[in-house]
C-alpha cells in the first residue's frame, strides 16, 4: 500500500488546522463625528411656530422658549408648551436651559394630553429645579412618578415599582456639574424604554422600563412651568435625531 496520499492528506489538514485568523486590530472609543449630522431644529430662536402654550406663561425672548409665573400669573397646576410634532420610539433630544434660583421644570417626553385638562401632559420628565434638588432624574408627570433620581440606575418590571440596580454616580458630585443660574445643557437619549438622561455630557440617571403596558411608547414633547411661586426658565437650541 503507498502511503505517500495518506501522509500528504494528513499534512494538508495539520496545515490547514495550524492557520490562524487574523487577530482584530483594537481599537478605542473617540469623540463623536457626528454631532452636527442628523439633527431636526425644534425651534425657530424666533417664534413659538410649532409650539402651543398659554401665552400667559409662555413667549418668544432674546432667542428662547421663556416660561415664566409672575405674582399675577401663579398656576394652579402644571403648565406645558407642546411641540406639535410627536417623538417616535428611539431618539435623541438636546436642549439648553436656564432657570432662576426658585424655578421648577422639565422637559417631558413620550408623553400623552390629560383628558379634560388643557396644555397637561403625562409621560416621563426629565427634571428641573433651581435648586437642584431634583435636576437630572427621571419623574414621570401624572403617573408612576420618581422612576430614578439622579445618580440612580433602575429598573421597572411589569407592575412592578421602580427598583435600584445600580448608579452612575454620587447625587451631591454629579449636583456639580450643573451651572447655577447659566445655560445647561439636557441630552436625553431613549431606546423602546431605555431613558439615559446626560447634564453638561454627564449622565444623570438611567432607567431601563420593562412594563410596556405602562410606558408610553411614543408620544408628545413639552416644556413645564410648575406649581409654586414666580419663576422663570428658558430653553434654546431644542434638536432632535432619530439613530
């Protein structure tokens, strides 16, 4: 029997079992490309087209969306200037802001009209105060309420209330980064009901909802001016971009 085939099929296959895939060139993360792509502008610097309110609390000044409550002016309730489109599933909003020392807000999203009340919203909030007590976490307006405070991970289940499963920081370090009195930043970022909300490129809180049946899958945006003495806040440059 000629065993040469034998020995040069065999060292075929030992050849063939000894090539080594190229190793992946590593590579690390770098600063965003593209931040300037993909943006839709919310609002003109101009006008309130787009936009609905009470015009008793909401105007167009020095290029921003101002809500403010006067002595004459305070509410009764919560307040809202609606953006007349509607937000789909996956987005990412960026808006600045800027709020007096006893200001209340925050900007909803996914967010539904309560019946019977006008320029009322429900749905998830990320939060604003003057005082920065609440700036930063994830409160849903007329619904399950504190769904993470800042510096929290969380976690909702079907029926279930929010529960802590981690954090993205200290809350009284992370109060840091925000700018007493000067122009901030917000950018929220959501996935089906993954909400990360960012401060000056900082995250804030993040909430992984897993109750559909509770959460809004889509829905309105809207700036608040809330229950409580006379305030002020400004929003500008509001975009929006869908991955």
């Amino acid at each position: 029997m000629n065993a040469l085939p034998l020995l040069l099929a065999f060292s075929l296959r030992l050849g063939a079992a000894e090539v080594i895939p190229p190793t992946p060139k590593q590579t690390m993360p770098v600063p965003s490309a593209e931040e300037a792509l993909g943006w839709k502008s919310l609002f003109d610097g101009q006008t309130l087209k787009g936009w609905t309110g009470d015009p008793k609390y909401w105007r167009c000044e020095g290029g921003a969306i101002v809500g403010e409550i006067t002595p004459e002016t305070i509410v009764k309730r919560n307040t809202f200037i609606i953006w007349e489109g509607s937000l789909p599933g996956d987005f990412e909003l960026k808006a600045e802001y800027r709020i007096s020392d006893r200001g209340n807000s925050g900007i909803n999203y996914h967010s539904a009209d309560v019946a019977g009340l006008t320029f009322a919203l429900t749905g998830p909030q990320a939060d604003i105060d003057g005082q920065n007590k609440h700036t930063g976490q994830n409160y849903e307006e007329r619904g399950r309420t504190f769904n993470a405070l800042r510096g929290q991970i969380t976690r909702i289940r079907p029926g279930r209330k929010a529960e802590v499963v981690g954090s993205v920081g200290d809350p009284k370090e992370l109060a840091t980064f925000i700018r007493d009195g000067d122009w901030n930043e917000y950018h929220l970022i959501v996935r089906g009901g993954t909400q990360v909300h960012l401060l000056n490129g900082h995250v804030m809180s993040v909430v992984i909802d897993d109750d559909a049946a509770a959460r809004h899958p889509e829905g309105k945006l809207g700036v608040q001016v809330h229950v409580g003495p006379p305030m002020k806040v400004e929003y500008r440059n509001l975009r929006v971009r869908q991955p």
